[in-house]
C-alpha cells in the first residue's frame, strides 16, 4: 500500500512512486491507475445465452508533456 492505494505486486507500486517522482519534475503530464478498456462489449449469442463484454485493465495510462 502506497498513498492509500493497494497494489497487486511491489513492482507495480514501485513504478506508481517512479511516475509520482517524474510528474513532480515535469517529465509526466498526467497519470491514472487500473484505467479499464472494453475490448469487446458484451452481448447475447443466437441462443440467447448472455455473453459477457471483455475488458482490458491496464495498470497505468501514462500522458506526457509533448
């Protein structure tokens, strides 16, 4: 737990601090934790059965400067 934020690994926290550090000098625009994408929506089969949508959840979405 970093920042009142839970991570699944150290790795993933360690690189949270990394783009903390590189906002503060500039380097980073902007950046945001678990951002989902729907890769797939969800959606019914000729059946009828319910298929659910599949999503992506990428663990940092990153923006710079330029």
């Amino acid at each position: 737990q970093v920042d009142g934020i839970w991570f699944d690994s150290k790795a993933e926290s360690q690189y949270y601090l990394i783009l903390k550090s590189l906002k503060q000098e500039g380097k980073v625009k902007e950046f945001k934790c678990q951002v989902s994408y729907e890769l797939i929506p969800g959606y019914r089969d000729s059946t009828g059965k319910k298929i659910r949508n599949t999503q992506y959840i990428a663990d940092f979405v990153v923006t710079y400067p330029d």
